[in-house]
C-alpha cells in the first residue's frame, strides 16, 4: 500500500514535473532536428547510461566492459567526476583522490591501472584531448551519459532497474526519471539489471512486454553478485577475510553507505549476521571528520564481541583519505565489490556485440570516417 504522506508529496510536486518535462522535451526536440549539434567521432565509443535518477549499477557494468576489451584493446574511460572539487579536464592516477577526481572514476583506475581514465564535464573536450593524447587508443568507455547528447555515440547501452519500472515511474522531481521513458528508443542495447538470480520466464516476458522494444534493440538481463570482502585500509589489515569466516564469527556488523541504493548491501549482509546497525548518508556523500568521529562512535556501541566495519567500494574510495582513523577500526573495515553476471547464459552474445562492434569501427578504419 502507498502511504498517504507519499502520495500527497507526489501531487505536490507533480506540477514541477510537468515543467522540468517540458523543458526536457524541448531539448531532446532541438537534437532531434539537428538544432543542438551531436559530434562523431572516428573512434569507437561506447556510452553507458540510465533513464531513472539514481544507482542501477552503471559502475560495475563498465568495469565489465573495461574488463573484456581491455585485454585486445587500448582503453579509456571518461566520466564527469560527479562531486569532484577540481575542474576541466583530469587525468585519474593511482594517486588521486576521490575529492579530486570523483570517487567512482577513482575506484575504475585502482582497480585497472592499464586502462585510461579521465574527468571533463564536456565529453567533447575530453574525448578531443584523450584522442590527441593517446594515439594508441582504440575505444572510449562513456559513464552516465545517456542524457549527454552532444556526442553520438556508436554504441549506446542504457540500464534499466528491474525493481523499478520506468512504465510504473515519473519525471523529476515527483519520481526519478531524467525524461520521458520512451526516450530508450536512443539505446542500442539495454540491459535490465538488478533481477533476481533466478529471473522466471513469466517475469521476463512481462519486462520485454513493459519495455515495447524497437527490432534493432538488444535486450539482456544481468543480476549483482557480491565478490569477497576486501579491507578499505589494506596496510591495516593483516588477514585476508572471506565470507565463511565472517559467518563463523558470529560478528556484529556495522553497515556505512553513502550511496543511492544500499539495500542489496543490506541484504547480502544479513546473509552474513543478523546484528546489523546502519549509518546511511545520501549519494556520494562528502565524509568528513565529524562523520568519523561519529561512526567511530557507533562502532564502539556495538555489542561486545566479534565486529567489523562494512561499507560499499565507491564510499571506500572516499574513507580513504581518513589514514589517521581508529587504527582498531581501520583492521576492522571492509568493502564488498559487485560484480555482474548475465542471466539466461547472454554473457558470450553481450559479449561478443561489443567486441563486434570496436573491431569494426576502430580507429583510423577505412570503413568509418569521421562526422564532426
């Protein structure tokens, strides 16, 4: 049941839906007719974007695209660095910092030292200079740029939450659509992440019948999968720890997240202990030494006994630069990375649309010229 509260907001805020649509509207209206310039380039690139306003898992599907290609191809990956304090064009090192760069463009260079990754708030300027500067460079890996149409890209990949439907949603700020659901005609491909690992036939033939689909569009289904705990402060910590172990220490849990959707978090560790307390703070929350303070606190309230420090690897990336916790705490501080996993055996045809794809338009082809 809908609370009364919850319905009475969206009436509210209904109003301001309808003009932030209209406003959305009117500018997917100028690109269509070719007002607004999109610019091509004679590289692969490869955007990975949503519709709905919040997680839907766009980071551990690029590090899956990151993963695969990288292994034939040299690759970049160029994000905006959301809530990063620095400005224009920044090249992501192993020595940055979230603050600096953002924290998800931190966690994909740590977690592929070979790939190029990089920040601009205009993609076209940064795929410009990554261009220029690399001319080794085979495909460009967009993040979160469904709605950034001043490029074109060759390939676009939207991902559309299982749990929620964008049929079943509306625009900001009365729901979490960035524009009108039929706007997934711009997707090549789209991927429904989030399902449950054993997605059933019936409920996914009602997905396909929700999304009424365009013939030339690819659609798969991924679920998240939880790999082994791995320390925020590795120096701090002397033992690996796996996940039977946890279990097998009956431990009390204290779960920190600063990201827009912590119930999978939640969920897989109840799997791993029953006594779970939680601090929750909103999306790409800033932590500062005050929320230290405090949740140094709260993991001295837990009860006696075995306890650990849980967080997500994007607020990892941003706990990092606290190298003067509790060391107690630091010993105790784990992260948990995602991973994705195709359902219905789709890996291999995912795959290989992709590897398709930039072996067909890499760079410097006779069969692809360049549109700008």
């Amino acid at each position: 049941m809908v609370r009364r509260d919850n319905i009475l907001l969206v009436a509210l805020l209904y109003p301001f839906s309808l003009i932030y649509g209209f406003v959305v509207s009117i500018r997917n209206i100028l690109f269509d007719y070719h007002i607004l310039v999109s610019h091509e380039f004679d590289i692969p690139v490869i955007s990975v974007g949503n519709i709905t306003a919040g997680g839907t898992g766009k980071t551990p599907h690029i590090e899956h695209l990151a993963r695969l290609l990288r292994t034939e191809f040299r690759v970049a990956i160029l994000s905006r660095g959301y809530r990063r304090k620095s400005g224009g064009y920044q090249l992501v090192t192993g020595t940055s910092t979230a603050g600096q760069v953002g924290d998800e463009p931190l966690q994909l260079k740590k977690k592929f030292p070979d790939v190029i990754v990089a920040v601009e708030n205009s993609r076209v300027k940064g795929i410009k200079r990554l261009m220029a500067e690399y001319q080794d460079l085979s495909v460009i890996l967009l993040d979160d740029a469904f709605q950034h149409r001043y490029v074109r890209p060759g390939l676009s990949i939207l991902l559309v939450d299982y749990n929620q439907p964008l049929s079943a949603d509306r625009l900001l700020p009365a729901g979490r659509l960035r524009e009108q659901p039929f706007e997934k005609r711009r997707a090549h491909l789209i991927l429904v992440t989030r399902c449950p690992e054993h997605l059933k036939p019936i409920e996914r033939r009602l997905v396909v019948k929700d999304l009424q689909l365009f013939p030339f569009q690819h659609l798969f289904f991924t679920t998240i999968k939880y790999e082994e705990p791995r320390p925020v402060f590795p120096d701090a910590v002397p033992d690996p720890l796996t996940h039977d172990l946890i279990r097998s220490l009956k431990p009390n849990l204290l779960m920190v997240a600063g990201i827009a959707y912590p119930r999978p978090l939640k969920k897989y560790l109840r799997s791993i202990s029953t006594r779970i307390d939680e601090i929750i703070y909103p999306d790409h929350h800033p932590y500062r030494q005050k929320d230290i303070e405090f949740i140094s606190r709260k993991f001295y309230s837990l009860n006696t006994g075995e306890k650990f420090l849980f967080t997500t690897e994007k607020d990892a990336m941003r706990l990092q630069k606290y190298a003067h916790m509790d060391p107690a705490i630091k010993a105790r501080a784990y992260y948990v990375p995602l991973v994705i996993d195709f359902l219905n055996e789709d890996t291999r045809n995912f795959n290989q649309l992709i590897l398709n794809y930039v072996r067909n338009n890499r760079r410097n082809s006779i069969l692809h010229k360049k549109q700008d």
